[in-house]
C-alpha cells in the first residue's frame, strides 16, 4: 500500500510539473495568470487543475490545485533571483490529500 502511495504521488507532482512548465514556456504579457483545466496520465489516471501565476521583476510565483479521485493536491512554488549577484532562491511546498506536507528549499549562487 506505501508503494502505490509514493507511486501516485511522483504521478501528479510529474502531472503538476508538466502543467507549470507549459505555463512558463508559454509568453505571457500581463504579470498575473490564471490557467485551469484537465488532465490524464500515462497511467490511466486523471483530474483538474487551476493555477495562478504571478510575476514581478526578480521572481515569480505559481500556486496550484489539482483535484484527483484521491482528493485535492496543492503546489506552491516562489522562485527569486537577483541578476546582479547571480543567486536565486526556489521554496516549494507540496501539501497531498491527507494533508501530508513536504517543503523544500534551494538556493544557487555563483562560482567563485
């Protein structure tokens, strides 16, 4: 049973992370961005999703929900950077439907 759990968790953070990627590849000319929609993955499972996008110079923000037959899953990513000094900073907070949360955070700085 955790082994189908952890396996339908890579699924829709796989799913989540196809939906934002499309969402930045694509140009968008306002600083805010709301997308919703549906989906289906290679393993036969599906849902919905709504995602707002915001963006200021020096970082941007997606926060997004998708709605499975297991309940609700929620994405927050805040990207920053500073092109003067060559950092950025990424939080990520992942919530699944039973509320079980994992956070993460990553900072690159430049080569000395």
């Amino acid at each position: 049973m955790e082994l189908n759990m952890k396996k339908n968790v890579r699924i829709i953070v796989n799913g989540l992370l196809a939906a934002a990627l499309i969402a930045a590849c694509t140009s968008a000319s306002a600083e805010e961005r709301h997308r919703s929609g549906s989906f289906e993955t290679s393993g036969g499972r599906d849902g919905t999703f709504q995602q707002d996008i915001k963006r200021t110079p020096g970082s941007k923000e997606r926060d997004t929900t998708a709605q499975t037959a297991n309940g609700a899953w929620n994405r927050k990513v805040q990207d920053n950077w500073n092109r003067q000094t060559g950092t950025a900073n990424r939080n990520v907070v992942t919530t699944a439907p039973r509320r079980s949360s994992r956070a993460r955070r990553v900072t690159a700085i430049p080569w000395m």
